[in-house]
C-alpha cells in the first residue's frame, strides 16, 4: 500500500494477498465449526470465555477492575509510548448473544480502540440472559452512561462502542438515552451489530452455510433466553426494523459479508439515513463475525484497517458539539 497525495492506492498484488488473508480465516474457522448444538447455559458461557481467551491482547494498555452504576466494569489504559493518553472515554459493550460474554471476553476488542486512540475504555459486565431477559441489559448500559453524567463527564467527551450483541447495545441504549431526555454521546461505534431480533433479515437466509459462526436455530436459541416470551417486534430490540433514530449522534457501523447478521447493519444504516442521522456503513468483503478481533492473527490485514477506520472516526468526533 502507498500513498499518492491524499489518496490511498492499494496495489493489485496487496489485494491477492488481503484476499488469501481471508480465504485463510475462512478455512480456518471451518474447520474448527462444529455446528449448533443446544448446551446448558454455563457451558456455551465456559466455551465462549475460552475461544475469546485465545485472541492477544496488546501490552499497551493497563486493565483495572472497577465499578460503574452497581455493576462490574473494566477500566483498560492506555500506556507506554504508543499513544499519548487523549481525554474522554469509550463506554464499552461487549458481545455474546445478551446471554454470554464478559469484559474480559471484548478484551481485545476495548483494547485495539484504546491503543489506537489514547483513550481511555469502561467495559461494563451487564446483566444476561436467561437470568435477566430483556430490558435489563439495556437497564444497566444506560445506569452506567447515566453515572458517567452525574460524576460531571460532558457528554461529548463519551462514546459508545460494541461488538455483537454490544454493538445493538450501543445502539439501543442511545434510544433509551434519548427517550429519557439525556444528552447524546459523541458517537457509536458497532461491531457487526446484533440490531434485529425478528431475524427478518435477507442475509439471515441468504449467508446460511457461509456465516462461519452461526445459525438460524442458534441464534434463535439464545434469542429465547433473552426475549423470554417477550414481542421482538418493538424499538429496543429490533431497532434495524422498528426504531425511530431521529437525534441520535453519528454512527459507524462494522460489518463483513460473511455474515447472518449482514442485513442487520445494513437496514439500520438505511434507518439512519431516512432520519438524518450521520452514518456511515462499512462493509468488508469475505470476513466473518466481529473480524477485527483479528488483528494480529493471521495477520489479517482488514481487521488492522477497520480498526484504524474506527479509531479515526472515534478521535474526529470526541469532543465535537452534542445537538
């Protein structure tokens, strides 16, 4: 990759090998894929805490357990040289289905953002389902962005990010800012966001046997727990199909083409659109589920780039006028 002027000019040999970079990852994963298999909770909590324990983590950030609104957080620093320590602060909404995950398990995720930023990261461990079905997630993300408030954080100083089930947290909890007449963050950075639970989505069908990660009866498994007898049909848990966005600040979305939940970032780009929003939809081609957690493993180009992309967006808009 060079550069000319201003513009970026990737050559032709680069993107064979992006490509294989890919292909590489694909093959990977399905060879590791052993399908969905319905396991009591604790146990899919256990797989998923190993499988996201095997992803690095940079040396260039600090972690501290810490509290925020009555709930566990994780306070992940910036330190060395890599990045001069910026104010503000990403307010952090880890992934796994609103049922599994923790702070530790975004780990790589919060801490690729802070060592690219210099900014500070709070991930909150929120309740999950089955033992807290919705709204309770969304209770908890908004309690924490709400503490922030009253300890005096100016509102443009805050983002919020996620992956996954994080990512439609990160949407759903501005809504439920909005509604209760607080003021927006800075911006929403979502990683292959989880915006839909009627899973009416085109690509819920047309990604089946290429999503190297999920299912249909998966996701619809956990979806249960969450739901819990609930209508997904409503703003807050299918904001894709249903929210009104109307005064929600910027937002970049994250998605890749290998993916059952593609259509999901898709339609609440388009929502987005139909209510002024400023967004911006980032597709990458032939990666799978959260693919920048891949940074660094198998030297995955794409996730370094879409990272940088989101670290871009994040530091141009910190700090910039809340409407």
């Amino acid at each position: 990759m060079y550069f000319l002027g201003k513009y970026m000019v990737t050559t032709a040999w680069e993107t064979r090998m992006t490509r294989a970079q890919r292909r590489e990852l694909d093959a990977m994963l399905r060879k590791e894929a052993q399908g969905f298999v319905p396991l009591p909770i604790e146990q899919m909590r256990q797989g998923f805490a190993a499988m996201m324990a095997q992803f690095p983590v940079s040396a260039d950030v600090r972690r501290t357990p810490t509290e925020l609104a009555g709930r566990p957080a994780l306070l992940v620093e910036p330190v060395g040289s890599a990045h001069e320590a910026r104010p503000g602060t990403i307010l952090y909404f880890h992934g796994g289905s609103f049922a599994l995950g923790s702070p530790d398990t975004a780990l790589v995720n919060t801490a690729n953002l802070v060592r690219r930023t210099g900014v500070r990261a709070i991930s909150l461990d929120y309740r999950l389902a089955p033992e807290h079905p919705f709204p309770a997630a969304i209770e908890d993300c908004l309690a924490a962005y709400r503490a922030l408030l009253d300890a005096g954080t100016d509102p443009a100083s805050i983002v919020f990010a996620g992956d996954s089930a994080g990512g439609g947290l990160s949407v759903t909890t501005s809504l439920a800012a909005r509604d209760a007449g607080l003021p927006m963050p800075a911006a929403i950075i979502a990683f292959s966001p989880g915006v839909d639970t009627t899973r009416t989505g085109r690509s819920m069908t047309t990604k089946q046997g290429i999503d190297p990660y999920f299912t249909p009866e998966g996701m619809a498994y956990t979806a249960e727990m969450y739901l819990a007898g609930q209508d997904p049909a409503q703003p807050l848990l299918s904001p894709a199909v249903y929210a009104d966005l109307t005064g929600l600040p910027p937002m970049l979305l994250q998605v890749g083409t290998n993916e059952l939940l593609l259509d999901d970032a898709v339609r609440l780009a388009a929502r987005a659109t139909e209510a002024e929003v400023d967004v911006v939809l980032d597709i990458t081609a032939g990666v799978p589920h959260v693919f920048q957690a891949f940074d660094g493993t198998l030297a995955l180009d794409e996730a370094g780039q879409a990272l940088d992309r989101a670290a871009l967006f994040l530091t141009q808009h910190l700090g910039a006028p809340v409407g």
